[in-house]
C-alpha cells in the first residue's frame, strides 16, 4: 500500500518541479516556475468554481444522506442488508457508463423533460443537460453512497437510550437532532464530508460530460495539462498542491476539532 | 441483544468491505500491459469508434494471432500517453500534423514497405504530404474534412459560411469539436488567416472570436455530436465528415458542408512504434488494412474515406458521392493541412485554456 502510495506521489512532486519540453514530454531542469503559474489569475476562476460545486455537492449528500442513512440503521436489522445493498449496487456499473445514462436522462428530450411535461409541470423542455446544475446532479448521484455508508456506521451506534432520554426531557425535534444526534454522530458526519468533497473537488468526468465541457473544474485541469497541453510538470504542480491543501485542511480540522473536545471536556 | 446487534453489524462490516472493493474494481481499467501473452498479440492504439470489429475478427484468423484496441479521443491524447511511458503498442493512427511531432520525438519506426505492398495504392492527392513524403513512418489511412454537420428543416437557406456558427438565432444548438487545433481553425479561417498561424496578435483575435461564440455553444465534444444531431438536440454541429455521414444515415434532413471560407483536410496515419516487439505482424496488419476490399469494406462501416484508391469504386455508391465522405473535387483548393507548429503550440495551449476558463 505505502509502496503503491508514495512512490507515484513522489514522482509526481519530482516531475512538478521540471520543466516542459517543446513537444511535451519533462526537461529534468530544476525550476519552481509551474508553482508560480499556479497564482495565475487565469486559474482563479477555476479553483472557486471547483470549490464551490464540491462544497454545493457535499451539502446537498448531506442533507439527502442523512435521513437516508438514518432510516436504514433505524429499519428491522433484516432489512439492512437489503437497502445497503441497494445503495451500493450502482457501484457495479462502471461510472462512466452511469453518467452516460445521465446524458439520457437529463437531455432535451430526455427523461426528465419528458416526465415533467407529461406530469403537467411544465410545458416547454428545460436545458438541463450541459449545465452547471447537471454537473451538480452527476457529483450528488456519484458520491452519495460515500456519505451514506461512513454515516449508516455512525448513526446504526447510536445509543437510542439517549435520544430518549432527551425526548423524555422535553427537549424539541430540533434540539434532539442538533444537540443530540448530531453531536453523537460526527464522526460519521466528518468522514462522509471529506469523502465526498475530496473526490467532487478531483472531478473530471462529471463537468466533461454533463457539464460539455465548456467549463473546467480542479480536475479538468490537470487532465487538461497532462492529456492535452502535455504539460506535465505544470499538471503535476496542480496536483501535488491540490492534495496538500485537502491534507493541510483536513489536518487542521482535527487539531482544532481535538482541542475543542478537550475544551468541552474540560481538560 | 447486544451479541445479536454485535453480529449484525459485523455482517454490515463485511457489506462496506464488498463495496469498497467493487467500487476500486470500477476505477480499474485495462491497459496494453495486461495480458501479455505468449502468442502473438498485436495492440492497435487508435481513434474511438474507429475499428470494424468483424475486420479484425479477420484479420486475427488470417494471421493467428490477436489483436487488442485501444483507444485515444485526441492527437494530443495519443501522444502525451505514449510519452507517458505507455509502451507495448504496435501501430497506432495519427494524424497529419502529429506524424511529424512523432517523428521528431523519436516514436515512430522505419516502415519496411516491401512487406505493404498495398502503400503503392494510395490516391494521388495522398501521395507525398509535406509531414512524410517517402512513407518513411507513414501511410495515409482514412482521410477527410472538417467542416459543418446541419438539420436542413431548421437551417434554411443551407449555410455558405462558418459565420453561421455565430449566429444568434441557433444559440444553444450548436456543439463544437473539443479540439484545440480544429477549434481555432474555424475562426483563424473565419479572419481570414491559416488555420496555421503562428502570429500571437493573429491568435489573439481568434480567441476573442472563440469567446463571443461561447455563450451560444451547447457542447464541446469530439465524440458524441453524431447523436445530438440525430436527436435534435443540436441543429449546427462542427465535426469531421465521417461522423456526420453516420448522422444523415439516420436522419436524412441532416446535411454537411464544407464552409467557403475553407477548412481541415486531415489524413490519419499508420505507424509502426519503435518499441513494438510485433514489427512483422505490425507490417503485415497495416497492409491488410490497406487492402482495396478491406479499405472499402472500413469506409462503408465507419464512412471515412480510404486512402486506397482502388477502394473507391468498391464502396456504396450512395458514400462515393456523399460530399462528407470523399470530399468535392470544387472544394480542395480552399482546404489546408494541418502542421506541426512547434513553440508555437503553447499559443494556442494558453488561449484554449482562457477559452475553457470563462
């Protein structure tokens, strides 16, 4: 695992560090330039939009998520098996053919469309495929068994005791859920949001194919600079400080997170 | 209770393991470097739906040996992925311009023409292209235009000019190809430049073209603008020939034209790759590609036009005169190669970047 993990990575930081060639291809010249074409503005625009749709994506498998999660650890133990099973078995579908049916679903005269205007909704087709709401349906649909399952872990633990014993002390549905559950089911919470943005931010399939490529995305730019501009060292610089950032981030979440624990604690 | 709770929730353990393995499974995709057998394989790297599959069929009983596809979307694909230490394949199919990128990268190997004697029946405007005029490293294989595929019951009167893709009235109906090259060409013709040029004001004002054209683009896509026609979902598609012959296969209203301003006339490529460790087999399938039944038996599944010469008068009828297959003998004077542009390329990398980027 260690060897599959860091020799690539460490060929990749080796390689963000060289310089391109004419036809592509490293130059092994030591320089720090791709770091500083990182400030480029020109990208800017790209790491803001990236970070807003996988924040957008986290949120909305959050809010589906967790009722979803929630009713399964609290169905007849029987019945587990069978619904994470479900929620698993698009998995089994290789995704790229997942988001092609997608494609389907969302175009012109698409499911959707045709649906809603037989239902009376609407009567003129919406352009919903090649969009940035189609790209936000694609990385909802792709990533939500990722917050499903690390949160069905945490909330089937749940002590019930406990969430009785607040009904039993008249706390209100909200505070229960806010000050209770929630509190009881963070971790569950942290690693389904870290799961699913992670990948949501890294997303290149997605924006290409329901998006139409006419946006980019984090991951559409380093596809881009590997696979198009042949810029190697530059799609590496991307990647190598897209992943220390996630790392930074997510590190400096739980020193904080562990602090206030023990703040909480009183220690 | 709390065994049987402990129990269950194992079980559920051994559900998320399942799935986290079947869910790196699909992440999985197969290379030129799996099954490296003992008997003779020859790995084809070529263009996305570019293959007959009961030809190859053929050609692995022929030679008895097997012959894996694997394919690329882009020229750029093609290379940066043999660049990228993607050894093991035999022949590959570039085009034109990335012949001579190839060629000068050291990938390509000497063809042994004596063993493709079907290479001295190539049509006489494929012969000596400026990118490799003695057939040195390649042969000229399926060739055609780039030019615009249209619904003619929404498109009226038929479009002379590339400026249709411009026009207001179509917005959200028209797809491109996610082609840097072939993108730019478009409108360094539309200015009235080589789709060539290596001039930064000039490739300027060709991205600023390109942008005021966006908001009324659908698509960029390189692959699928064959069906959106067919469904309606786009009126305007810019796509090469081939695709948009398929489409009016379908749907007859559709209509292709090769704009007055001028367009791409591009031929793919085969090669043979210095690292094959197959180059007879590698020689002997060119050749069979090559063949005049072969050729024609190609052109009428994928309708691109084959180089071979004497494939023509084999193909359907209906293709030998469809101007999106074998183009018009009017409209060559205003078609141009592509050519390898050297430095120049990283131009158009920045201005396809700030394009994609708004």
């Amino acid at each position: 695992m260690g060897i599959f993990f860091f020799i690539p990575l460490l060929i990749v930081l080796a390689v963000s560090f060289a310089s391109r060639g004419t036809d592509g291809g490293v130059e092994w010249t030591f320089s720090l330039t791709n770091y500083a074409h990182l400030a480029d503005p020109l990208y800017f625009r790209i790491y803001g939009r990236s970070i807003a749709l996988a924040l957008a994506t986290t949120a909305l498998c959050l809010l589906l998520g967790f009722p979803l999660a929630y009713s399964i650890a609290r169905a007849p133990i029987r019945w587990q098996g069978i619904w994470l099973l479900l929620v698993m078995i698009p998995f089994w579908t290789n995704f790229l053919v997942r988001t092609y049916a997608w494609m389907f679903i969302l175009r012109t005269e698409g499911l959707m469309n045709t649906l809603l205007i037989n239902l009376g909704v609407m009567t003129q087709p919406i352009e919903l495929l090649y969009s940035d709401w189609a790209i936000l349906i694609g990385l909802v649909y792709g990533y939500l068994p990722f917050m499903v399952l690390p949160l069905y872990a945490a909330t089937e633990r749940l002590d019930l005791s406990v969430v009785e014993a607040a009904w039993d002390l008249y706390a209100t549905g909200w505070s229960v859920f806010w000050r209770v559950i929630l509190p009881l089911t963070k971790p569950g919470v942290i690693a389904g949001c870290i799961l699913v943005f992670i990948p949501s931010l890294g997303a290149f399939i997605t924006p290409d194919l329901l998006g139409g490529a006419k946006t980019m995305m984090v991951g559409n730019l380093i596809q881009h600079e590997y696979l198009v501009m042949r810029d190697w060292p530059l799609g590496s610089a991307i990647s190598f400080s897209l992943m220390a950032l996630v790392l930074l981030a997510v590190m400096a979440y739980f020193k904080t997170d562990g602090r206030l624990d023990r703040l909480e604690r009183g220690v | 209770m709390v065994n049987n709770h402990q129990m269950h929730t194992s079980r559920n353990r051994k559900w998320l393991a399942a799935f986290l393995c079947v869910a790196s499974l699909s992440a999985c995709q197969p290379t030129a470097e799996d099954g490296l057998k003992k008997g003779r394989t020859l790995y084809y790297f070529t263009w996305s739906d570019y293959v007959s599959p009961d030809l190859i069929a053929e050609f692995e009983r022929q030679a008895s040996a097997k012959v894996v596809v694997d394919t690329f979307s882009s020229n750029e694909e093609l290379l940066a992925k043999l660049q990228g230490g993607a050894t093991g394949y035999d022949v590959a199919a570039p085009s034109d311009f990335m012949v001579s990128i190839m060629v000068r990268q050291g990938l390509l190997a000497e063809l042994a023409l004596e063993k493709i004697p079907n290479a001295t029946l190539l049509a006489e405007r494929l012969q000596r292209l400026p990118f490799d005029p003695d057939n040195r490293y390649s042969i000229p294989y399926l060739w055609g235009t780039v030019g615009i595929g249209y619904d003619s019951n929404v498109i009226s009167p038929p479009p002379e000019s590339w400026t249709v893709l411009w026009d207001p009235r179509f917005k959200g109906r028209i797809s491109m190809l996610n082609d840097q090259r072939e993108v730019f060409g478009v409108a360094l013709r539309v200015i009235g430049q080589s789709l060539n040029s290596r001039d930064p004001t000039v490739i300027g004002q060709a991205k600023a073209k390109l942008l005021s054209q966006k908001p009324l683009v659908k698509t960029y896509t390189s692959e699928s603008y064959d069906q959106l026609l067919i469904s309606g979902e786009v009126a305007l598609a810019h796509g090469w020939g081939g695709a948009i012959a398929r489409a009016m296969a379908e749907r007859p209203s559709i209509k292709y034209v090769v704009p007055k301003e001028g367009g791409t006339i591009w031929a793919d490529c085969l090669v043979v790759l210095k690292t094959s460790r197959n180059k007879d087999l590698a020689m002997r399938f060119i050749n069979y590609l090559l063949d005049p039944v072969v050729a024609a038996r190609t052109t009428n599944r994928l309708r691109f036009a084959s180089s071979n010469r004497q494939a023509k008068a084999l193909v359907d009828e209906q293709l030998r005169e469809n101007p999106a297959v074998y183009p018009l003998d009017s409209t060559f004077d205003r078609l141009e190669w592509m050519a390898d542009l050297g430095d120049a390329i990283r131009q158009y990398d920045r201005a396809w970047t700030e394009l994609k980027m708004q």
